[in-house]
C-alpha cells in the first residue's frame, strides 16, 4: 500500500486521490476529445456495415435456394 497523503495533509492509505489526480490529467480536451470521439465512430460503422453484408449474404443464399 501507498503512504500517501491527500491536498490537506490527511493520510490516504490506498492513493486514490493521487490516482485521480492522474486520471484527471490524462483526460482528453478540447479538440484532442473531439478527435477522439470522432475516431470511435469507426468500428460502430465497420459493425452496421458489416450486417449489412451479412444480411445480403443471406438473403441471396435464400432466394438461390428457392429459386
């Protein structure tokens, strides 16, 4: 365990406020979260793609097995 304190000194025996603090820091702003955003619409539009294909697939595959 870490011996650390918080901003007024009191003991934190697991760090959290120092682990926030970094999470905090790390955060995307401005236009690097809105790249970011942006980029991650990516594989939800390769997923609706790709089930669209597949439901073409099976549709022809019905129609020439009725056929």
């Amino acid at each position: 365990m870490a011996n650390t304190q918080g901003p007024q000194g009191n003991y934190d025996p697991a760090g959290s406020t120092q682990m926030f603090r970094a999470f905090v820091d790390e955060a995307p702003q401005g236009r690097q979260g809105q790249r970011q955003a942006a980029s991650s619409s990516g594989p939800r539009l390769g997923v609706i793609v790709g089930v669209i294909v597949a439901l073409v697939v099976v549709a022809g595959v019905a129609w020439l097995a009725l056929k």
